[in-house]
C-alpha cells in the first residue's frame, strides 16, 4: 500500500509549505503528542525516585535522579514474574488453541460447503459480535462448575470464545482468495483432504496465520474481565489484573512501582505488534472490511 | 473408511468439531445460561429459583440501575461521536503524503494494542488530584490556579473517563478508516477537481460516500466495544464519584461477583443486549442501502 503514496494526492505540490504546516503539520503534531503522552508519561514517572514523583516543584517532565528501584520492587518484592509467565503462558496456549479451531472450521466452512456452512460461516460472525461483558457471570458459574476455577485452565479455554470466531473469520477471507483450480489439481492427483490443506492451502495462508496469531496473542494479552473475575489467587493472576488488584492497595499509591508495572506489562505486547505492523493492520482491517 | 472420510458433510463436520465445541461450551451455552439466570435468584455457591421478571422489575425501581443506563448511553454516544470525528480526521491526516508514513501509522496504533488495564493506569496517574501533570501545566501556564479535581466531580469524572476511552479508540477508527481511504481512486479526486469542486465539497461528495461501508462497520465495532467498556471504568473510577461513571457492565460485575447476586447482575447484562441488537440492526441495514446506492448488487 505505501508504494502507492506518490500518486495518491498528485497535486499536493501545488499547496504552499505554510498551507501544509497548519493543515497537516500542526495538527498531526498535535494527535502524535496526545497518543504518545501516557507512554512517555508511564517511561519517565518509573524512573523517578518517589521523591521527585511527590514534588510540585521539579519539573514533572523530566527525571533528576533516575533510580530503577521501582523495577525491582516489582521484580523481587512482588509476584510479577508470576504474573508475567502466567500471561505468557495463558497467551499463547489459547493462541495456538484458536489458531488450529479456526484453521480447520475456516477450511470446512469456505472449501468443502458441508452442508448448512453458509449458516454456520453466518454463527461464527454472530458469535464475534458477543461481548465478553455479558458472558462474565454465566461463564463464571460454568467455570465453578467445572472445577476450574482459580486455576490457567479456566482463562486457556474461556479466552478461544472470542479468538476463534474472530480467526475463523480473518482465514475465511485469506482460503477464499485461493484459487480453486489449485485444490482441483491437487484432487485429480488424488491427494487426500488433509494433504490438500497441509502442502496447499496452509502455506499460502501464511500471512493470514500470522495476522490470525498476533491478533489473537494481544487480544489475549490485554484481556481483563474473564481474567479478574475467573482468578483470585495472586499466583495465577495476569499482569493486567495482578497490576489493578494488588499493586494498588491502601492508601498511598506507589506511582513508580505502578508505572513501571504498566511499562513491563505493555512492552512485550508493543515489541511483538512493531516486528508485525503490517500483518497485525492487515488482520485488523481485514476483519472489518469483510 | 476412506470414501466415508471423502464425503464433504462428513469431513465438513470433523473439522468443525474443534472450534465447534468451544464455542458451544464457553459462548452457546453460557449465552443461554446467561438468560436463564437472569429469571431467578441465583447467588454464587447457590443455584437460582424461577422469579421471573423480579429481577428485571427490581432494576426498573432502581435509581442505581437507571443512572447506569444513562451513564452508558452518555459515555457511548459521546465517545463515539468524538472517536468517529477524530478518527477521520486523523485518517486523512495520514492518507496525505508524508514522510515515514508506515511509521507513523504504526506509531498511531500504540494505544490500541497495549493492555487497556495498564494505559488506564496511565490515565489514573495522570488525572490524579494532587499530582497531575495536567493540572501542573496548567498552573504553570496560568490558566487555572487550584489543581483540577479530574475524578473526584461527576461530570468531570464523566469527561475524563470519555477522554480516556476516545484516547484508546481513535487509533482503531483511525486505522480502518485509513483502510478504506487507500481504496478510493484518486482519479475520482482529480474528475471533482476538473469540475471546479472546493475540497470541502471533495470531501462532502467524494470521500465521504465512498467511505460509508467502512464507516459503518467500523463505528458498529466501535459503538459496541463502548457500550459494554468495562475495564476503563473499573480500573480508573470503580463507577464513582457517587456512581456517576458506573456502567452496565460494571454495575452488573459489581452486583454479580463482590455482591454475589449473580441473578441481578444477569439481568442487567441481557438488558444490555436490545441496545446492541439496535446498533447492529442500525448499521447493517445502513450499510446494505448504501450498497445498493452505489451500483453495489444485493447479497
């Protein structure tokens, strides 16, 4: 898509260079500077001593005394670590759960038209549009139910309800753009399903693998409500929930310890979307343009 | 063995097995559960009796649970008015031609792809009433002389936490958009620009028709996630100063797991559900007339 910049606006040569500073300069500075803000407001208020952070003197936009002592509060004092593995883990086995669901249901569904696929491609879609805030309470008691609550098994199989319908959905998009005649090759050749979507279909669908898979790892990196009501012991929690319960309890807040918290608890997610901009904004737009 | 393996119905419903059981199990039948428990009196540790609509009359006498429709709506329609605004605004920002665009794009998206929780935690220390670097600015540039109470005021509580929501959901609007801005054709433009059209009247006739597909299916998933927003609010306000921020969605967690009542927290979750039903029905239907205005054939 960036190739095509050149001639998208090819008369924007014409406009003058003040023009251009107050209609697109300016105001792009100004969306950047408020997007970024809280970043660079979690990085700088972490590397604070307490006591720069509680003064109304200093300059709060920069540091005088950088300390880490923050980080390793939160790393040796806390149960972070804890958490942090617990995310990882949670994240990417409901991933890969997810990730061969909807390789297999995307496949029946677009190639072999079962019979009632239309319908059931028509569910999946419906099923994306479920919220997880009105599911919480019955999935809470079903989990009770099962045994499993308070346990990683509990967030593993819960967090696919809302991944697969969404993978299911973005690799419909990529099998169907497949030309058939290659599937048809393939089958007069007399290879079997299976090796039709092992040595066929998956290799070209790997762009689409990857958008399904990084979608799915920060969506369940960042989810919160399945994870804060299913979860109440501190050695099983994520970091987004382990941060808001238990690093911020009584009445003084530890800033530092708390930002540093949300700095280390974004990082991975952040570093895994800059290695995959263009696959995780193609799964993005994609399953909008559908 | 084989030939029954080569019929499409019967391989079709093996590979549907997995994702199949899934979304029954967690998503079917939670769903139905879900309904049900909103008829009884279900606490947790104990299973429910059919009341039928006392649940639902007890939430209608409820001050708490009308303030919270209301918050809702507020927070969504306002939210997302100002997302969609913003967002289209900053889509053709980036569609012009600009140096390291792909970076910026991808800069754009951060406070989307980040853990809502922690960004939020972000927000609570940068609204904080004593230390607010806001709030310091201001003071320093002399525009206020006492520290700004960002979540202490109803309404002020009400405006931060939009502006929170807004600061994480303009990325996403953004993006799709830009999406949908890369696929119109500039000789469009240049046609309008021959026929004498001022940019606005470019934007008016052109961009803005073109875009009304995407615009619908974007602000759909944006009205949504707004509507039923649950971590925001929780980690920032907990639904207060004096319940102004609560929500649906965490009134209904509040009444359900610390309260125990998990009857009533049902039922204001399905209470939730006619709202979305309109906002997806509103766009659909939307969308589909669009199609047709366009030369687009029917589905």
């Amino acid at each position: 898509m960036t190739e095509r910049t050149e001639d998208t606006r090819g008369m924007d040569y014409l406009e003058s260079l003040p023009r251009r500073w107050v209609t697109l300069y300016l105001p792009l500075g100004g969306f950047l500077f408020v997007l970024l803000f809280p970043f660079y407001w979690m990085t700088m208020t972490s590397f604070k001593p307490d006591a720069e952070l509680l003064s109304r003197d200093a300059n709060p936009f920069w540091i005088q005394h950088p300390t880490i002592a923050h980080f390793e509060k939160l790393l040796f004092h806390t149960s972070y670590p804890e958490w942090m593995w617990n995310t990882i883990i949670v994240s990417v086995v409901a991933t890969f759960v997810s990730l061969i669901a909807s390789v297999f249901a995307a496949y029946a569904i677009e190639r072999l038209r079962f019979r009632g696929s239309k319908s059931v491609g028509m569910a999946i879609f419906l099923a994306y549009l479920v919220p997880p805030s009105i599911l919480f309470i019955p999935l809470a008691a079903i989990v009770v139910e099962l045994g499993l609550f308070d346990t990683r098994w509990a967030l593993m199989l819960t967090y696919p309800t809302f991944l697969i319908p969404f993978c299911t959905w973005l690799l419909m998009g990529y099998f169907r753009s497949i030309p058939y005649e290659l599937e048809e090759c393939a089958l007069i050749d007399g290879a079997t399903r299976w090796q039709i979507l092992t040595k066929i279909i998956l290799p070209l669908a790997v762009p689409g693998l990857i958008s399904a898979g990084i979608f799915a790892f920060t969506l369940s990196w960042n989810e919160f409500i399945y994870a804060l009501t299913f979860i109440s012991s501190s050695e099983v929690k994520t970091v987004p929930v382990g941060v808001v319960t238990e690093l911020v309890e009584g009445d003084v807040y530890h800033w530092g310890a708390l930002m540093a918290g949300a700095l280390l608890g974004s990082l991975p997610v952040a570093v895994l979307y800059s290695f995959f901009v263009e696959y995780y904004v193609a799964g993005l737009t994609g399953g909008v343009k559908e | 063995m084989h030939k029954f393996l080569d019929n499409r119905n019967v391989l079709g419903l093996l590979f549907m097995l997995p994702a199949a059981a899934l979304l029954l199990m967690f998503l079917t039948y939670p769903l139905g559960l879900g309904l049900w428990l909103g008829f009884t009196d279900a606490r947790i540790g104990r299973a429910g009796h059919w009341v039928g609509l006392e649940n639902f009359e007890s939430l209608l006498g409820d001050a708490l649970a009308r303030l919270s429709l209301f918050n809702t709506l507020f927070y969504t329609v306002v939210a997302s008015v100002v997302k969609f605004m913003l967002g289209l605004w900053l889509a053709m920002l980036l569609n012009r031609s600009l140096p390291c665009k792909a970076f910026l794009r991808a800069v754009v998206l951060l406070p989307f792809i980040v853990p809502t929780a922690l960004s939020a935690i972000a927000f609570w220390w940068i609204y904080d009433a004593q230390f607010s670097v806001v709030s310091w600015a201001f003071a320093r540039m002399g525009v206020i002389d006492h520290y700004i109470n960002f979540l202490g005021d109803p309404w002020m509580a009400r405006m931060s936490v939009i502006i929170a929501n807004v600061w994480r959901g303009v990325p996403f609007v953004a993006i799709c958009l830009l999406a949908g801005l890369q696929t119109i054709s500039p000789s469009l433009y240049e046609a309008a620009s021959l026929d004498g059209a001022t940019e606005w009247q470019k934007f008016r006739y052109v961009t803005l028709p073109m875009l009304t597909p995407i615009i619908a299916v974007v602000m759909t998933f944006s009205v949504l996630f707004t509507f039923t927003d649950f971590q925001l609010i929780y980690v920032l306000t907990r639904g207060g100063p004096l319940n102004a921020t609560h929500l649906m969605a965490t009134l209904s967690f509040q009444r359900a797991i610390p309260g125990g009542n998990l009857g009533e927290g049902a039922a204001l979750a399905i209470a939730m559900v006619p709202f979305l039903l309109a906002a997806i029905l509103f766009s659909y239907f939307g969308l589909q007339r669009r199609a047709w205005q366009q030369g687009g054939g029917d589905k």
